[in-house]
C-alpha cells in the first residue's frame, strides 16, 4: 500500500471502529429465572392488613411448583415480640404436587401489650427443598400492622410492603401508585402507570390524590417513600403502603419499568461510516492526483 494512502486507511478504520461500536451497544438488563421451572411463592397472603390486640390470624400460603416434589420443608415466622423472639413460628413437611399448592396457619396475636409493640411487623415463609448441597430455599414477605383497638389505625403507621406485594396489588386492585422522586429519576425508568409528585412537593400536593383509595408510594430505594407516607397519614389518608427497596428491588426481581427520557440521537450506521471512509479516501486520491500534475 502506498505510504500516503495508509494514514487516510487508518483513519477511516478507526471512525468505522468507533461508529460502529456506539452503534452497537445494547443496554443490559436482569433476566429472572424461568420461573415455569422452579419453584415459587404465589403468593404470602393474610385475611387482613390491619390487626389489634387479641385477633385471630389467618396467613395464607400459596407455593407454585412445576411438579412432584417431597420432603418439602415449609417454614412460617414473624411478629417479633418485645423479647425480640417471633410469636408466629411454624415449621411442616410437606409434599408438593404439579400447580399450586395452597397451606393456611392460624394464629392468635397476644391481647397485652406488654408482649408485643404496635407498629409495622413482617411474616415471613421460606421454601426449602432438595438434597445435600443442592438444597434451594424459596423466600417470601408480607407486612401487616398492629395497632391499639379503638384508634384510627393509619393515624398510627403506614404499612411496609415488599415489591412483590406491591406488583399483586398494582395488577389486582385498584391503587394510586405513587413515584416521589424527582421528574428526571422518573423520566428516566418507572413503574408503568405511576403518578409523579416528588417527596418535596407532596405536603403541597395531597389534594390531588384520592384519600378513598389505597395509595401504593415508592422511590429508588426505600427512605424517600417512607418520609412521603408519613406526610400523606399526616394529611388523613388512611391506607398507605411503602416499597421496601424501592425501584432498585423492584428491577432486581426483573419487574418491568418505562421510560419518557428523550431519546438521544442515534449514532450512524454502518453504510454512513462506510461512505464517510470513502469520501476521504476519493478526496485524497484527488489531491493526490492534483500534487502530481504540478
């Protein structure tokens, strides 16, 4: 190759290179499971949100599994005491079958106050099956609260919620789901259907939420939504939910979330940087030309 013609070569290699690379990137995104092929919790449920003292609890647990499966361990805890020890506490083996699988426990919450605090509290089941070091163990969350019989409840404490019960009862109920970052966090990824009110902006803005409605509040990661739920029990709405996790949770389980952002502009393609190439190259084929007939 001519000593002149190779740097115009070069050149055009690497704008092609370049071109080409940032035309090709993809975004990465977490691909879950195949869920159809392993087991699942679907879902931990309780017969209600709110309790009082001296209640009975029913907790309902509903396990997917793809087929047969034995030995299963089942495990349910949680509302832990003043004593710091949980006073749901069950554990059974259980044997699955193809579909779902649902299991109920009965429980009664102490009538004194002095065994357990008001406020929000966590049940939790686990799933364990297998053998030896290739045991799985399947997790699952539900809130509830507990307040003193005879007072308003949710002037006392909005309930915490995991994300998964937060995507059942954004598809089976009828909420407001509230986003309270800011508008460029927003525009940038959220959950589909979600109302912007930044947390700086909400104490002015209650009005235009429905207080009839349960209203479902989340944020990147979980503090901005609890400060926004205390603000919306301070201004009288009476069922609250904050996402523990926030949208970072909600995406580490591959939930889908949307976009507004203005798209950039896209980079050329390939026939673009081709031509581009091209054009230098004939460009200094001719000034070549013109250097010779001096």
């Amino acid at each position: 190759m001519n000593n002149k013609i190779f740097p115009v070569a070069v050149t055009a290699l690497v704008m092609l290179s370049a071109f080409a690379g940032a035309g090709m990137q993809n975004a990465s995104a977490y691909n879950p499971a195949d869920a159809d092929n392993a087991i699942k919790i679907v879902p931990l449920s309780t017969d209600k949100d709110v309790y009082h003292l001296g209640e009975n609890m029913e907790i309902v647990l509903v396990v997917h599994s793809p087929g047969n499966v034995s030995n299963v361990l089942i495990e349910v805890s949680g509302l832990k005491g003043r004593h710091g020890l949980d006073l749901i506490s069950f554990s059974r083996e259980a044997n699955l079958t193809s579909g779902e699988n649902k299991m109920t426990f009965s429980s009664r919450i102490p009538s004194c106050g002095c065994a357990v605090s008001y406020g929000n509290y966590f049940i939790n089941a686990s799933v364990a099956y297998g053998h030896g070091d290739e045991v799985v163990i399947v997790n699952a969350t539900h809130s509830i609260v507990l307040t003193r019989r005879g007072q308003i409840t949710y002037q006392i404490t909005y309930a915490n919620i995991t994300g998964e019960v937060a995507k059942r009862m954004i598809e089976s109920e009828d909420v407001t789901l509230l986003d309270v970052r800011t508008e460029e966090e927003y525009h940038t990824a959220h959950i589909e259907g979600a109302t912007l009110i930044p947390v700086a902006e909400l104490s002015n803005r209650t009005e235009e939420l429905n207080k009839s409605k349960k209203i479902v509040v989340y944020c990147r990661s979980g503090h901005r939504s609890a400060i926004a739920s205390g603000i919306l029990i301070e201004h009288g709405f009476e069922e609250v939910y904050n996402v523990l996790g926030g949208i970072n949770a909600w995406e580490e389980r591959g939930y889908p979330v949307v976009s507004t952002a203005t798209p950039t502009p896209e980079q050329p393609g390939f026939e673009t940087v081709l031509a581009i190439a091209a054009l230098f190259a004939v460009a200094y084929l001719i000034n070549r030309r013109k250097v010779s007939f001096k």
